[in-house]
C-alpha cells in the first residue's frame, strides 16, 4: 500500500515537559511511558486528559480506560507477537475523551491491526510517524476543558417594528404598530429641542439684563495695603470713626481709633473686634463707671457738611447735646441694666478722601467668623441734599452675619446688597430693592471674595464675584417715587402725614444721584431686625430696654464661637478700588 501524505497540523500545545526519544526495532526492550501522553512525532510529550464521564458509551465493548494506540505505554514485551499488542492487558494509560474509543475499537476484538496501520512492512515506528500527523478527532467539551479563546459573536436583537418593507432599523416611527412608542420618540426629541431653545432664550435674556457702564471710568481710589503709609491718619485715605450711638441700629460695639481694632499687616486690612472687658474689666462694664470715648468723632461725622469739619455747635446749626453725648459716653448701672458697650470695634470711611457720582467700586475681603457680628461694605451720601437719612439713600455693596451655615436667618453662606431710601425717616423702602447670593458650598468667612458696585442713571447693580451673581439689580427706567408706590397719607400715631415727593428736583436716579463715599465696619448684634427674633438661640429680644446687657451676660453662648485667631475674626480686605465715569 503506497504511503498517504498527510499535511501538517498544529497540535494544541502542552503543558507537560517532553519524554525522551523512544524508537522501536523488533523485539528490541522499550522505555515505559506515562499512561497520560500522546505520541505526535518520535518525542513524545504528555498532555493530561479530564476523566471520562461512563455516561454515553458501552463499557463492555472496550475498557473506558483504555487509550488509544498513539498514547499507550508498554510496560513489557512478552505478549507482543509481531511487534504489536494484542489486548490492553498490563498496560497502564487512561482515555481522554470519548472521542478518542473510536480508535481502540481493535482492542475489545482481538484483531491485530494490520500492517497498514504499521506503515509499510509493518514498520510500527512509521506507523506512529504517520500517526503523529493525523489530525486529532474533535473532543466533546467537559467540565474541564475550556473553550476556544476565539471571540463569541453575540447575536444582536433585531427590530420588532414591522414596515412594509421589513423591520424598521433606522426609522422606528414609520409603520410601528404601538402609538405610544411614536409618541415617545417625538416627545424625547421634542423635549430636547424646547431644552435647546430654552438654553437660547435665557442666555439672550441674561445678556440684554446685564447692561455694562457707558464711556470711560476713572480711578479714583487704588489701595492695596502694601503699607500703613497713606492709610490713616489726618491724609489717609480711611478715617476712622470714633462713636459709641450704636449707629442708629442699636449696635452693641463701640467704634475705636485703636490699632486693636483696625491695622495693616502682611498686606491686609483688618478690621477686628475686640472686647471691651480687656480694658475695663468686667466689673466696670456692668455697674458703677461712667466711660468717656477717646478721640469721640460726633463733631466730625455730624457736621452740617460730611466733607468738612464744622462743629455741630457753631453758628449755623444747634448743637444736639443729647445725641454727643450717647455718641461719646457711657454709664454702666446694674439697677437700670444699662452697661458700657461690651465689644470694640472699627468703622472705616473714605469720607475725606474718595467718593464718586455714578461708576463702580470693588472690595476684595473675607468677613469674619463668630456669632452676632455683622460685617458690611456700603455707602453714604457725602452730603444729604434730599434730607436725613433714609431720604438721601443708602447703598449696601455687602452685608453679612458671623454666624455659621447652619443659622436659620442666612449665615455666612449668604450675602446681601441692597438700597435704602424713603420719603420719611421712618419709612424705608429697602424690602423692594434688596437682594442676596448663596454661597452652596462653604462659606463667605472661609476665603476671599470680590463684591462689586456698578451704579450709573440707568441701572444700579450689585455683586459678587461675578457680574452674573447680582445680589441686586435695578433697571432705573422710572423715578424711585414710582418705584416706591406710597400712599398720599401716613399716619404717625394720632397724626396724619401727606406725603410728597422729595425727589422732585433730582434725576429718575434720584435720591442715588448724589456723591456717596465708601464705608468698611464689623458691627455686633443690634436691635433693627438684622438678626432676627424669631431665632431660639437669640440672646437677647429687639424691643427689650436692656438688649445690650442681655446680650452681654449671655455670652458663654456666643464667645466661644469667636476665634482666637485675628485672622478668622476680622473682616479682611485686600483691596478697595473705587472709579467714576468720566
């Protein structure tokens, strides 16, 4: 029988280490081999197989545990007529798979393979050549084996949606028998596009609300405090305030000249309340010590003029004693729960040095932490030519509360701007024009912030770091009179008023068309409504007589939340700049 050619075939590769040669000629002695190879060249390396499962097959026919001829071991010659074997008795090997019985079915016969299955003239060393290149049969796979690692295609699902022409892949509406799914795909894209025009509208709408200054602006004022120099004293740029009134708010601080209360360092500004205790002692705080302020500024700041340094008491106005001396002094009795204002503090304007009609001011600061204390930036007018305040204005750049997130009346994650303005001195308008920005994540104590005033005759706008986060803003497209909607009669107590317009001789800005200078101060508590009754764990009530005095004996309630550290205790600036347009 002529030789067969057989291609070469990649085997699947081993993991057992190969055994050594082995060739048979005649009856010549033979290495036994382990029960587990397979023969595929003359080496012979060793694959190790799973068991077999008994289930499927007939174990009558051939031992289950049988290999077939190209894997068997022999352990000795002497039953091997011709060179071949003729039972697997005293053999020691193990079938791999099922696929493998088809080639041992000689084994359960007797028969001798013929010698084509040797090669020719039996040769058994070229049978086994030619065995080596045969193709394994496929192996049913088994809890043992694994799979190939070529990559599994997964079938995707196809469109259930039907058309005339077949499934829908591209176009799911078109001939869908469910409504609703067509519904469904116009309402996404529609909601979708609504969203896109929606984004348009409000983008343009913030963009014509956000009107900017016209023409040019000049400096007025640049400070940086890089030094002392310049910032204080008879030229410097900032005064400070010197009172004990409370400011007409009912605040608690008196306000100092004390380098303890405002000072430069490290290139800041620091504006820091103290207590009034360090100085006095606790003792003369509440009982027994007339106090008189040093340095009182009343004569100054209540001049007829903001901008000169007339005496209340000359020719051409009466001197109001009642108001300097609750401005310059003091006296604590404990019958009367009246006591010496128990904080210092500072209060800082420019209102000798800058101020401007219409343009911008920005203030790059920290406020402080601690509760009660009440930082602010605003304005005043440098003269009050519509009349006492509120009637010539006010404008807030940012006011603020110590207090920490969790305060229920907006703490020092919210700050505020507003403008205060009425035909009266006791009716203010400021509850419809005010507004404030919350900070979602921290605190306005924790870092730096620019607040920024942009005020021309048309628009009046006040923010925070950006021009977009607005606090406040006002289109002036009528005159404040208007804006205020008051009625033609008040009443003050038995009283009737008829209110007219004070504004009447000044622009549609009016009462804010007037020169305003820049003021920086921490306040402490105060009975105006800051901070509100309606909290808990407010220590002492508005309309009390002895508000101060309750505050002050309740303070094991609010020290503690004061820093130590000046740095988180004051009000911190980094920079004032102040321009007018031009």
């Amino acid at each position: 029988m002529a030789p067969v050619s057989v291609p070469d075939q990649k085997l699947a590769p081993t993991h057992a280490h190969p055994a050594p040669e082995t060739s048979f000629e005649g009856e010549s002695e033979r290495r036994p081999h382990s029960s587990h190879s397979r023969a595929t060249s003359n080496t012979v390396s060793f694959v190790e197989s799973p068991p077999i499962s008994p289930r499927g097959f007939t174990f009558g026919q051939a031992s289950p545990f049988s290999p077939p001829e190209s894997i068997i071991s022999y352990s000795s010659g002497a039953d091997l007529p011709s060179g071949a074997p003729s039972s697997p008795s005293g053999l020691n090997s193990r079938a791999t798979s099922i696929g493998d019985f088809s080639r041992m079915s000689y084994y359960g016969t007797g028969s001798r393979p013929s010698t084509a299955e040797y090669g020719l003239g039996g040769n058994r060393s070229s049978s086994r050549l030619r065995e080596a290149f045969t193709p394994p049969p496929m192996r049913p796979l088994t809890m043992h084996s694994t799979a190939p690692s070529s990559k599994v295609e997964r079938e995707r699902p196809k469109s259930t949606m039907l058309t005339a022409a077949g499934p829908a892949l591209h176009k799911p509406w078109i001939g869908t028998r469910d409504p609703y799914s067509r519904i469904a795909y116009f309402l996404t894209y529609g909601v979708m596009f609504l969203g896109i025009i929606g984004g348009a509208v409000r983008c343009y709408i913030a963009w014509r609300d956000v009107p900017l200054i016209k023409g040019n602006l000049c400096l007025v004022m640049d400070e940086s405090f890089d030094s002392e120099d310049g910032v204080f004293g008879d030229n410097g740029k900032f005064f400070r305030e010197v009172d004990m009134s409370g400011f007409g708010n009912g605040e608690f601080q008196m306000t100092t000249a004390s380098e303890n209360n405002s000072f430069v360092q490290d290139g800041y500004l620091y504006l820091a309340p103290t207590l009034t205790s360090d100085n006095l002692g606790y003792a003369a705080i509440e009982n027994g010590t007339v106090y008189n302020i040093t340095g009182c500024t009343f004569n100054t700041t209540h001049a007829s003029s903001y901008t000169s340094t007339k005496l209340l008491n000359s020719s051409d106005q009466a001197f109001d004693a009642a108001s300097y001396y609750k401005a310059c002094s003091a006296v604590s009795n404990s019958t009367s729960g009246q006591i010496i204002n128990p904080v210092q503090s500072a209060r800082l304007s420019t209102r000798q040095s800058a101020n401007i009609k219409f343009g911008r001011v920005e203030v790059r600061a920290k406020i402080p932490t601690g509760n009660w204390l009440w930082p602010a930036i605003w304005m005043l007018p440098v003269d009050n030519t519509y009349g006492p305040w509120p009637m010539s204005g006010e404008i807030d750049i940012m006011e603020s509360r110590g207090n920490g997130p969790s305060y229920a009346s907006q703490g020092s994650d919210w700050v505020r701007g507003s403008l205060n303005w009425g035909p009266l001195t006791w009716i203010n308008a400021v509850s419809k024009t005010f507004g404030a920005w919350h900070l979602r994540r921290g605190s306005y104590s924790a870092d730096f912030h620019t607040y920024l005033l942009e005020w021309t005759e048309d628009f009046i706008r006040i923010s925070v770091d950006s021009r977009l986060n607005h606090m406040f803003a006002i289109n002036i497209d009528r005159s404040f009179w208007n804006v205020g909607n008051f009625p033609s009669v008040v009443q003050n107590g038995s009283e009737a008023i008829i209110l007219t317009n004070p504004w009447t001789n000044g622009t549609k800005a009016a009462p804010f068309d007037q020169r305003f200078y820049l003021i920086l101060d921490v306040a402490v508590g105060g009975t105006n409504g800051w901070f509100p009754d309606d909290n808990s764990n407010k220590p002492w009530l508005d309309g009390s007589q002895t508000a101060m005095a309750d505050f002050w004996r309740n303070r094991e309630q609010w020290l503690p939340s004061w820093p130590q550290n000046i740095n988180d205790r004051a009000m911190v600036v980094d920079y004032v700049k102040m321009w007018e347009t031009c």
